[in-house]
C-alpha cells in the first residue's frame, strides 16, 4: 500500500461523497492545499475511520467556501476511503487504520511510517485527526501531552477533554512528536450540525498565530482514561432489563451516562449467563474488572465512582471495539 501525494486538489474532490472518493483517490492520499506561505502548514486527517464523515465534509466545505484563499496552508490525509466505500470502520482484512502509528511491518503501518517521514519535511502548526463515534457523546478533544500548546489546541474545539497514552499506536500519539497534536471527537457521523461546529473550529485553527500561552486549566473537564470494558468473544448482548435468553443486557439508555459522573452502585446492566464476566483493561492491557465492576444477582453495577465515554447502542461497535471507556477526572497540577 502506497501513500499518494498531491499538490492541489485532485479533480472531483470537493464535490465528492465519502464513499466516492475511491473513484477520486488512488488510495491514501496527503494533499497539499495552498494558503499564505509565511505561516507553517496545518495538518488535518480524515476518514481513519471509513465510517466516519464528519472530518471529510467540514474540509470539503472550508475548501469551497474559502474558495482557494486559506490563511495558512493546510496538508490533508485522507485515510482508509476503501472502507470509507463501504461505510465501514475498517474492512475486516484491514488493520484499524487509528492502531498504526506506532511502526510495524504490515501495509498499513508501512503507509503510517511513510505519512510520518513525509510529515517530517515540514515544520507543522499543529496536528488534528477528526473522528465520530456512535452513542450520545459531547464533542470532545483528546490530547496525549499535557503542554500548553496541546492544551490550547484542545480548548478551541471544547472545553471536555480526554487524556490518555494507551493505546500509544493513535495518530495523534505520533503527531504529539511533531508538533501539538489532538484527536476530536464529533459526535455521530455525518451530522449537519457536527460537520458546521468542526468547519467552524479549523477555520479557527487556520486564524490561530500562536498556542504557546501559558494558562489557567480552570475551566477545562479533564478526565484521564482508567480502562476499556469489554465483552467475552461471542456474548451476546442487547438493551433492557428482560432480555433473560442473552447472556448481557444493558439498561436502554446506555449512552446517556456519558460524560456523566456515577456514583458506586449503579446499575449498567444485568448478566445472565454466570460464566460470564466484563473485563475492564487498564491501559497496560491488565484486567481491572473488580475494581470497578460488581455484580449483585443479576445486576451489574459499579464499584467505584466513574465517568463513562463513548458507551454505544451499537453491538456491532461494542463486539469490534468495546462497550465503552472508564474515566476518571485528571487535575493539571
Ligand atoms: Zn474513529
């Protein structure tokens, strides 16, 4: 797998649908978008996740509406558009395109590498890799390093914010060596009112001159991810307190806990199969599931106080991916 370089923007491309573009592109390619040449390029990622629009189409609105005049110059990756084809996260064949960025030898990790050389001919502004996820979640950033330049980036898109270094094979982990880098997270997919809100923060970012300034995290939600939780292979699962012949069911407003801060006791669901156990990993991979989860009969509640992220409705996403992330709140000292 090859990475494609561009000058200007390839024919067809601002008019495009997500699942066009492998009509447009040869593949994933880094496009190089002309604005004011006094001020250092900013690079922006798109479509990692094939699933995922929100990214692509607030760029392909930027790039119309400014109508070639950028106040600085912009490098955008366009990812994964074969599984962007087939509204799919990745293709199952496919490594997940937001795993590769800490080197390897497979095809993908070999274009992360190439992209990453290929960055490194720049001096970058800054670095922000736009992503959607499924259940009901506000926007957020999450940023890797605690500096101020990263911090700055992170509150122009929100003032919620995700810390975490594990798994260090994100792309914003990699970018994080080459200049402030952040993930933003969008809400669902494709959305008018996301595509507007990230249109509006890169314009932002574009109008920036400096995001060295030292300053107060006050008004910053911090929150440090603790863990995954994940499913056993093959459960089964599904939403409500009735569901007996599954072996997990969860409360049916699941994704209405997110970003929510819950007190031990909670109910997220119920088991039915007593074999069975979530696991929460810590991110060092070590299974932590008792500190946070208990079970009473069939219940399933929390052990501790929590903040959860990214819980989803989706079993699809839950079974690929996981049932959603455990936070805990993270004081800048
Ligand atoms: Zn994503």
């Amino acid at each position: 797998m090859k990475l494609h370089c561009f000058d200007s923007l390839p024919e067809g491309f601002l008019d495009a649908k997500a699942e066009d573009l492998e009509k447009i592109l040869p593949g994933p390619s880094l496009i190089s978008i002309p604005g004011d040449e006094t001020k250092d390029p900013l690079f922006l990622s798109v479509l990692l996740h094939g699933n995922e629009t929100t990214g692509f189409y607030a760029v392909q609105r930027l790039l119309k509406e400014s109508e070639g005049k950028l106040a600085r110059p912009l490098l955008l990756f366009v990812g994964n558009i074969s599984a962007a084809a087939k509204a799919l996260r990745h293709l199952p064949e496919q490594r997940d395109y937001n795993r590769i960025w800490s080197g390897g030898h497979s095809a993908e990790q070999k274009l992360a590498t190439a992209l990453l050389e290929k960055l490194r001919e720049y001096k970058l502004f800054a670095g922000i890799d736009i992503h959607n996820n499924t259940g009901n979640n506000p926007y957020y950033g999450c940023i890797n390093y605690l500096k101020p330049e990263f911090l700055n980036l992170a509150r122009e898109f929100s003032s919620t914010l995700v810390y975490f270094i594990k798994p260090d094979s994100v792309l914003s982990m990699a970018l994080s060596k080459l200049c402030p880098a952040i993930t933003i997270e969008c809400g669902v997919s494709g959305e008018e009112a996301g595509i507007e809100y990230v249109m509006n923060f890169i314009k932002h970012c574009i109008d920036l001159e400096d995001l060295s300034s030292e300053y107060a995290t006050d008004d910053l939600n911090i929150y440090h991810t603790i863990g995954r939780i994940i499913l056993p292979q093959g459960a089964t699962l599904g939403f409500g307190e009735d569901l007996e012949d599954l072996d997990f069911s969860f409360v049916q407003d699941l994704d209405q806990l997110n970003f929510q801060d819950l007190d031990p006791g909670t109910v997220l669901g119920w088991r039915n199969n007593f074999d069975l156990k979530l696991s929460v990993l810590d991110e060092s991979g070590e299974d932590v599931s008792d500190k946070y989860i208990e079970y009473q009969g069939r219940e399933i509640t929390l052990q501790s106080k929590i903040t959860p992220a990214m819980f989803t409705l989706d079993t699809e996403v839950i079974h690929q991916d996981c049932l959603g992330y455990v936070m805990e709140h993270y004081l800048v000292k």
